[in-house]
C-alpha cells in the first residue's frame, strides 16, 4: 500500500492537534511533574528540547524505588556556528547555574547543547539564551534544522556572500509560530486574521521528519556536504560566489536490525544563481512537506522520498513549483576536509585560532581546564567564536599582536595547541551517547578517549600516521557522528559491542561498508589492524585509507578476522 492510503504516524496526530507546537506546555511548566506528558514530549522537541533521563542513575534509582532522574538536553539553533563573546558566555553560564552536568556540548552540526537541565530550570534556560538573541526554536524536530556552514573565517567577499545567503535562508525557512513566544517569554497569546496562518511554508503538521541543509565553499568539504538533506556547494570566481550546486537525499541514519534503512550521501541536482538560490531550496522543502511518507517514520526522511519517486521525478516537481527548467548541477572537486585547526591569517593584521575540543565536550578536567580556558580566553580578548561541524572551535578576529597572549592564556589552564596533537586525534569524532541519549545501546564520547591512544601508537608503528586516516565513534546506527564515511567507523550495536566499517574517505565522498558485526570494544584494533598493515604495505602514492579499501576490496580481510567474542 502507499503511504499516502495508510494511517499516519502518531507524531503527524501530535503535530496537527499541537495548534502550531503549543500542546500543553504552558500549563505543564507550571505544574509540579518532573516531567512533560508523552506528547508534550513530541511538541518539546520542535522548540529545541529532548527529555532524556541520566542513564547512569536508572538502576541505583530503580532498586531504591524511585522514578528515573528526569533531566532536559537543551540545543540552541545557532546558523553557521557563529556567536559573540557575549553569547558564548552566556551559555557557559548557563551550564555553571542552571545544569546538572556544568558542562557545554559543541555538536556535529556546529550549535551548543545544554545537558542536565531539570524541568523547573527549564524556561529560565530557554529564556536567558533568548535574551542573548539566540533561539532555540528549530534546533530538533520536523522542520529545517540548523543550517550549518564552513566555519573558517576570512576577508574574501564569497565567505560574507555565503553568510548572506545563509541568513536569508534560515529566514525564509525557520518556523514562524508564535507559541515559542508565548510559553518560555510569557507573550501574549496572538490574534490571527481569518484565512491567515502561522505556518504559511509548514502548516500545521510540519515536515514529515527531519530536514537538513549544508552550505560550503567549493572545495572545502569540512562539514560533510553529502550527509544533508540538501547541499549548497558555492563556486567562486574572481573571490566572489556566482551561484551554488544543489545537492540532494544526503542522510546517515539506518537502523541496525532493518536492512531497508541506509546511509545515502546526497547526489547532485542542479546549478543555481544567488539571486535563485533561497526559492530553489524553499520548493525542494515544499516537494518533501508533501510527499515525504507520513505513515512510517523510519522513511520519512528525503533520502527515501528520492529513493521511491526517482531524481528525474523529484526534479519536475520542484521545477512546476518553480516555474522554470534548473540548470544542470556542475562537477565538484575537493581538496579538504579537515576542520581549520591552527593559526591562520584571517585578514590583514587579524588571524583565527582553531581549537581541538575533545568529543566537543567543554568540561573543566584535572589536567585540562577546558571550559575555564574558553572563558577567560573569550572574556578577555572577545573573539567571534564560530562551532565547528567537528565538534570543535575556532576564536576569531584576534589582532596579530594578542596571539601569544591568547595561546599564553590557554596553555596556562592545560589547554594543548592542535599542532602538538596527532592528525588521528584531530580528524576523531563521537556521538554524545550515555548517559544522556535515550537511543544510545553502546558508550561513544566517554570510550573513544581510551581507544585513540591506541590507534595513534598502532598508525605510528606503522608509518601511516599522517595519512590523515579519520575515525569516527558512535552509540547507536543512527549517525550522529556521520561514521558512515569515515576511513574506519565503530558504531554502537549493544553494549560494549561495536559494528566495524571500512572504506569511508577522508573528503567524505564515499560511503564505507561494513566490515565486522559486533565486535568487543578490547577487540577492535585487532579487528582492523590486518586491513591497516595491509595499507601500509600496498598503498599508492596519495591514496587515502578508505580509498584504498575500496580498491582492493575488503573480502580478503575478512577471512583473517580474528574470533571476536
Ligand atoms: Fe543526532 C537523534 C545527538 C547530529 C542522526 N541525535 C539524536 C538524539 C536527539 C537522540 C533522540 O532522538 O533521543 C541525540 C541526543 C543525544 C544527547 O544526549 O545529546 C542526538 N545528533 C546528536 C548530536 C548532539 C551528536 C553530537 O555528538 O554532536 C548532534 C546534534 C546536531 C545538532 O546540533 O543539530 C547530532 N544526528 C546528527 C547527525 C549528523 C549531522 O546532521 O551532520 C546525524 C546524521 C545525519 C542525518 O540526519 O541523517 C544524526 N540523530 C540522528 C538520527 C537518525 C535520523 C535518521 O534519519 O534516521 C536520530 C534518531 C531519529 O531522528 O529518530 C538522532
Ligand atoms: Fe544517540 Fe545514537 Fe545519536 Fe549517538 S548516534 S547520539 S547514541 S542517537
């Protein structure tokens, strides 16, 4: 049966009956619960907020009788990862007063989330990101999330072009509703006139998932273009942008016990001026609104709308919406990925310092005060500080004359400078993972830590340590951390059990394959090392990890895997 003759999801129900994501909310903030209703829960998310519970406490509090510690992760909506000195530390002070865990979290697509928020702090959280004129609306839930940009700064006119263009796209594309007005900043209720609605590009049920939109300098694939929903690849000339190639039907997320469900990086669509660009993307949203599968939520995402329907027929829908034939996509050629660590000139007499942010997370340790570090550093010399797609940062705007003083000032809280780390430690990243993600079936940002020493001494031993090889760790199949073009990518299948991929690339043009099923956490050097030797030994000039998998095939290794229980 199509979807369109099945029953719809209960989320479409919760949606439609939110009256434009209001639920219940305000009444539930008032009330004494520790927690919000199931589908207050649903309506939560849109407005940028996940309940979860601390997984580590569930047992201790189960056999003491008592209900789980209900805690909320809050994500701002952060376009292009970009924030003030002064934002940033609102946010730092938020973790300090009004979380459980005092810590921040910079994800993979580059905005802060808030761990550990109890619901009684909630609407003070909501509220004092507010007043740093940072919104929360649209960092979850089934509309455009954040869209994320190359975060490298610089005085070429195309890096203001692209930021330009990508404001007006989160203008055009942002939910509109003015229920996040009324529950977390106490607005008054408003009057529509008939016939008006609030949602004029969503209506009342939204997306029928989520949808995400990538924007880069031809060239530079630091964010991982091919894993969005859609993809704006900017051709420069002369310094200047002179229009995008669009991407489509990029997504990580499988499930592990459904073979219908695949990571698929976006493909090439069409070729389209500035001036065109926000009107091409707001009618491939409006194709998706309409025929993305309502019925079965494990579906609903682009990718499969594509998959089902065809590139050809997606194309003419969005070109009836628009009016006009689109131009065909150009060929795209990349050069880098990797996440702008280091000083770098960012014009004249002005550089940017990239930052390594362990698993993203800005935490205060014995040997490194990381968060302290950020502070003070931020404080002091109030650089732009731009979130980075890997989970890292870069302070920006920092007169020539300061930069010792900045590196002096960071190194005095423990903070180590990118160069004296091994590119494998810089190219790693982790999903969140336990003890906050609720979908979490295996550890990932407290266990990569552990393994990364390991990888560096085995890539060392055997002289491929700059082969910039990157390692990515996640808890569950679902991606967060994008292992599924990576080089070598451990992805969560249950406790302490990982599913081992091979063969991504360190450009992030190529998917990687599975290569073991459910390997022990101890075991899994050991499951790569004959594939790593084997790179070493026979590897072209030039040729990356993952391409060189691809080349010969990862069939040979399988017969040398180890016993892996
Ligand atoms: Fe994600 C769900 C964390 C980027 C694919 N993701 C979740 C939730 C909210 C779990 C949940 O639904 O209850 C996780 C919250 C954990 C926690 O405690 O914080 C979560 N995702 C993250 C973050 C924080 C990972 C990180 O370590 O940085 C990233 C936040 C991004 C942001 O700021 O918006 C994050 N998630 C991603 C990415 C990477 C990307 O977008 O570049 C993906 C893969 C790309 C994609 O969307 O296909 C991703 N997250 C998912 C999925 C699978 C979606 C699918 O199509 O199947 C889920 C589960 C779902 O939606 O049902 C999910
Ligand atoms: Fe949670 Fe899975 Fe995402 Fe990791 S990949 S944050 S475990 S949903």
């Amino acid at each position: 049966m199509a979807p369109e003759q099945q029953k719809e999801s209960k989320v479409e129900v919760i949606k439609r009956e939110s009256r434009f994501l209001r639920g219940t909310l305000k009444e539930a903030l008032q009330d004494d619960e520790a927690k919000f209703s199931e589908d207050n829960v649903q309506v939560l998310k849109f407005h940028g907020v996940y309940q979860q519970d601390d997984r580590d406490l569930r047992q201790q509090l189960k056999k003491e009788g008592k209900d789980r510690h209900w805690i909320m992760m809050v994500r701002a909506r952060i376009p292009g990862g970009v924030l003030t000195a002064d934002q940033y530390l609102v946010f730092d002070r938020i973790a300090d007063e009004l979380t459980d865990y005092g810590t921040l979290r910079i994800t993979t697509r580059q905005t802060i989330q808030l761990h550990g928020v109890v619901k009684d702090n909630l609407k003070e959280t909501i509220r004092r990101i507010n007043d740093a004129m940072i919104t929360t609306l649209g960092g979850c839930g089934d509309q455009v999330r954040n869209i994320i940009c190359c975060s490298a700064p610089g005085d070429e006119p195309f890096r203001g072009e692209m930021r330009e263009d990508l404001l007006s796209l989160v203008d055009r594309l942002g939910a509109k509703t003015h229920a996040y007005y009324e529950i977390w900043l106490d607005g008054e209720p408003i009057e529509l006139e008939p016939g008006k609605t609030e949602e004029p590009l969503y209506g009342d049920v939204y997306l029928p998932r989520k949808f995400k939109v990538a924007m880069t300098p031809e060239g530079d694939n630091c964010i991982d273009v091919y894993d969005n929903d859609v993809g704006l690849v900017a051709h420069i000339e002369d310094g200047h942008v002179t229009g995008y190639t669009v991407l489509v039907g990029g997504g990580m997320g499988r499930t592990a016990t459904d073979p219908k469900t695949y990571p698929r990086l976006a493909s090439p669509f069409a070729y389209t001026s500035r001036d065109k660009l926000v009107d091409v993307v707001t009618a491939i949203v409006t194709v998706q609104r309409d025929f993305g599968d309502r019925v079965n939520r494990r579906f609903a995402r682009l990718k499969y709308t594509l998959d089902r329907r065809g590139v050809d027929w997606f194309r003419s829908e969005v070109e009836e919406r628009l009016g006009y034939r689109l131009d065909a996509p150009r060929e795209l050629v990349w050069h880098n990925a990797s996440d702008h660590f280091g000083w770098h000139r960012e014009a004249d007499g002005v550089s940017y310092l990239g930052l390594f942010i362990p698993q993203g997370r800005v935490k205060d340790d014995e040997g490194v005060r990381l968060k302290t570090a950020l502070r003070e550093v931020i404080r002091e010399f109030r650089p732009t500080v731009r979130l980075t797609t890997q989970q890292n940062v870069i302070l920006s705007g920092i007169p020539d004359e300061q930069k010792a003083a900045v590196e002096a000032r960071l190194r005095e809280f423990g903070v180590p400078m990118p160069w004296e780390l091994s590119p494998t430690r810089l190219g790693a990243m982790a999903c969140v993972a336990l003890p906050t993600c609720g979908l979490a079936v295996a550890e990932s940002e407290r266990v990569l830590p552990e393994l990364l020493p390991q990888f560096e001494q085995l890539f060392a031993d055997l002289g491929i340590a700059d082969a910039g090889i990157t390692l990515r760790m996640t808890g569950c199949p679902n991606g967060c951390a994008r292992p599924y073009n990576a080089d070598i990518a451990f992805v969560g299948r249950t406790l302490g059990k990982y599913d081992v991929f091979l063969g991504g690339g360190s450009l992030g043009t190529a998917l990687n394959e599975k290569f073991a099923d459910a390997v022990p956490f101890a075991a899994l050097v050991d499951v790569v090392r004959p594939v790593l030797e084997a790179y070493a030994r026979e590897r072209q000039v030039g040729e990356g990890f993952g391409e060189y998998c691809r080349r010969v095939g990862l069939e040979r290794f399988r017969s040398t895997e180890p016993a892996l229980s």
